[in-house]
C-alpha cells in the first residue's frame, strides 16, 4: 500500500482528512435532513409528523450507544476494515431507508443507519489523528469539523429542497453514489492501523456505558417535550447518571476498560471536556434556535427563514482561511479567550434581533457569530489532542466522541429548556407583546451557558498546545 494516507495534498492535507470530512458531512447531513421532510413522510406512513420524530431520536440514540465501542473494535480489526464497513453499512441502510413502506421499517432502517455512523465518526478522525504531523494537526481537525458546525445549517433547507422538487426518498437514494465513491476511496487510502496489543472487550463497561447513554439521551428528549411526563424523565435522567457514575468508577478501576480516563489528566483534555462540552452545547442550540425565532416568533415563511440562517454557514467557511494563522498567532489560551467572549457578543446579539431590523444587520450578525463558532470550534477540538500521545490516542478520541454525541444532543434539550424558560418570563406584562421574546430569551440562556464554558479555559497554562501551535 501507498503512502498516500499521509502526504499533503493541494491544501496541505492529507487525502485520508479529506476523505474522511466528507464521509463526517454525509453522516452529520443525514442527522438533521429528514427535519423539514416530516410532512410529506408522515403524510405518506398515515401518520402524525410528530410520530416521526422517534425516526431521529433512534438514530441518535444508537450513535450514543456505540460510540464507545469503537475504538476497541478500531483498535482490534483495524482503521481501514471498520471505516470502510461503516460506510457501507450507512451507504446499505440509506437506500434501505429510502425503500421503507411503513414507519417500523423505516425506524428500524435508521438505526442501522446509527450503527454505520457510529463507527464512521470516531474511527474515521481516530486515522486522521494517527497519521497527520503535530504542525499540520490544526488543518486536519480544521477539515474535520466543518461538517459537525454545517451540515445542522444546510440540513433543513436541503432537504425541504428535495422534498418539494423531487420526493423525500431521495434524500436517502443520494447517499448511494457517494457511499459508493467513499467505499472505494477508503479501502484505497485508509490506513490499516490496529493496536499492538489485543485487549478483552469490556462486556460491563459497554453495557453501563449504553444504560447511561440510553437513560440520558432518552431522559433529554422527554425534557424537551412540549408536555414532559415529570416522573418518567426524572426516572430516565436519574438512571442515566447512576449508570454514569458507575461506569465512571468502572473505567478507573477494570483492568481493561473500554475507555481509559488517563487523557483527563492532560490539562488541555481535561478543558476541552468540561468547558469544551458547554461550548459545543450552545452552539449545537443554534440551529435548533434561529428557525423557530425567524419562522415562529416573526412569522417568516421557510424561504426566508432558511436564506437568512445560511449567513451562519458563509461565516463558518470564511473564518476556514484564518484559522491556521490566528492559532499560531495567538496560541490557544489568547484564542480561546478573545474568540470565545466575541461568541458569547454574538449570541446576546441575536436575543437583540427584531421584525424591525434591517436585514443587512442580521446577516452581519449572524455571518460573525459563524465565523466565531467556527474559530472556537476548530481551537477547542485541535487543543483536545494536542498534548495526548500516540498510545492514548485512541481511548482519549473515543471519550471525546462520546462526549460530543451527548453534548450535541443536550444542546437541542438546552434550547427547548430555553424557549420554555422565555415562555414563563414572558408572561410578565412589560414582555409579553414582544415579538419572539421566548426565543430572544433562550439566546441569552444559551450565550450565559458558553460563558460559563469559557471559565475552565483561565485554567489552561501560557502554553497550552504550543506544540501544535508553535506559540510559546
């Protein structure tokens, strides 16, 4: 095999990063697409959109589960093998998806669907890691997280697109080529990695780790129900972080654990776990959040609503060029502050946002609040690894998925929370005639939630990665 996997291409990237990037896209897509084709899904199941949405919490809930797992079994068959068969597995369950006459189908085909992406994220960026020189390491998880701050803001228009043009089914069938190009790609130049040493699989700490993921992902959606059944998501909630602890305890003392913690000892780990994970929390409420403040709370029709959020996504492409520089400009610790308090402006400023204002001021602010994102994104996640070693490599990038998957879907909880919270203060008199004021007010929950976040970066020391960055 060649060495293709870890020579540069153009862009100073290898092809593996690329590859990979492009396979992240097509699985973060398919997570957020199907939102605006409900209608026509439930219309033709001959049921009520609302009973659709268990299409994509099955899906995520899988990804939770065996997220895990994968970097064991990555670790025990090899990077290449498993990348390639999740590709194919989530290419198979699209078209399957696609082919679905009944909603049990159709959900059963989406958790297949779970199984391929929750083996293609972690196992995919766990060969990028491996194979990419620290100086070209920014780039690499550069590539690697556009897709996760993208394709939540094309996903909705994309496909209510093709629902109107073409026919829902096709946002599954268009997976087939590209899976199909992204197989053949990935057996070519993936490289085959697998660890040197073959460790048990750890029956206990999977099964914990499932109980707990179940119990929290589950307990979340009940939470951002419109009507929460209080006793039943207290019990999921509970269960879910009983189970946490446990596993916790488990992951310290198992001789072979599924996930090791010895990377949270890492300080810049540790960081861009805990004030990281409330980072990515608010901004996953932001696509979650903007729609339903331009559609619900100023009576824009979809078009519209969908044009103007799309302003978030030419922020996040234009900062891609700047990244590397201000990085090694700056170094992480400057970054993180800085980029991180013009985040939290940029959130406050969309609670600031009215029916009234110019639309050249909304796109500003939402353009600058995408290149913020983009910035603190990119730095928090290169930062994660830039300390780890080679050996922990895999048990730190599986714990980093795993955290990212639940915090991605607290986020979507953190912002329903929001919008409930406004609805109750907006009951106050003075409030209560403006327009879109439950969702203004979730904006500043959620700008109040990245602020905490950025408490944990005054931890990081002067030279936190400057292995990476070369700033010292």
């Amino acid at each position: 095999m060649s060495d293709s996997h870890i020579v540069p291409g153009r862009w100073g990237l290898s092809p593996t990063a690329l590859l990979v990037a492009g396979a992240f896209f097509m699985e973060f897509l398919d997570g957020t697409v199907i939102a605006t084709a409900l209608p026509q899904m439930a219309l033709f199941f001959g049921v009520r959109p609302v009973d659709l949405n268990i299409g994509i919490s099955a899906y995520l809930l899988t990804l939770a589960v065996l997220i895990p797992a994968s970097g064991w079994i990555a670790d025990r068959f090899g990077a290449r093998k498993i990348f390639t068969l999740a590709l194919a597995i989530f290419t198979f369950a699209s078209v399957l998806c696609g082919l679905a006459e009944n909603v049990t189908t159709f959900v059963a085909m989406r958790v297949l669907q779970g199984v391929g992406g929750a083996l293609m994220v972690p196992v995919g960026r766990l060969a990028v890691l491996r194979t990419t020189p620290k100086d070209q390491l920014i780039k690499a998880i550069a590539t690697l997280t556009w897709p996760a701050l993208v394709a939540p803001i094309i996903g909705p228009p994309l496909g209510g697109f093709i629902t109107q043009f073409a026919d829902w089914r096709w946002i599954f069938f268009i997976n087939l080529p590209i899976g199909l190009v992204a197989i053949a790609l990935a057996w070519r130049i993936v490289p085959d990695i697998k660890a040197e040493e073959r460790r048990p699989f750890d029956t206990r700490g999977f099964v914990a780790m499932a109980l707990a993921m179940t119990g929290l992902v589950i307990g979340m959606e009940m939470l951002a129900a419109r009507d929460p059944a209080p006793w039943k998501t207290a019990a999921a909630l509970l269960t879910g972080l009983l189970a946490l602890f446990w596993t916790l305890r488990h992951f310290r003392r198992a001789a072979h654990p599924m996930i090791r913690l010895d990377a949270m000892r890492i300080p810049t780990f540790a960081v861009t776990m805990y004030g990281g994970s409330l980072f990515r929390c608010s901004i996953s409420a932001v696509p979650f959040l903007l729609p339903l403040l331009f559609q619900v709370g100023f009576g824009m029709d979809a078009f519209h609503a969908g044009s103007l959020v799309l302003a978030v996504f030419a922020g996040n492409l234009a900062m891609k060029p700047a990244t590397t520089w201000l990085i090694r400009r700056l170094g992480f610790r400057p970054l993180l502050l800085i980029n991180g308090t013009l985040n939290v402006l940029a959130l406050l400023a969309c609670a600031l946002l009215t029916p009234h204002t110019a639309t050249w001021v909304t796109l500003v602010i939402l353009f600058l609040g995408g290149m913020f994102r983009s910035m603190q994104f990119t730095a928090v996640s290169t930062l994660a690894f830039a300390d780890v070693p080679a050996a922990s490599m895999s048990y730190a990038n599986t714990l980093f998925s795993t955290a990212t998957q639940l915090a991605v879907g607290l986020g979507i909880t953190l912002g329903a929370i929001g919008v409930r919270i406004g609805e109750l203060i907006a009951r106050w008199p003075p409030l209560a005639d403006i327009p879109g004021i439950s969702f203004r007010l979730a904006f500043v929950l959620v700008a109040l939630i990245c602020l905490l976040g950025m408490a944990d970066t005054l931890r990081l020391p002067a030279r936190a990665g400057s292995t990476v960055s070369g700033k010292n």
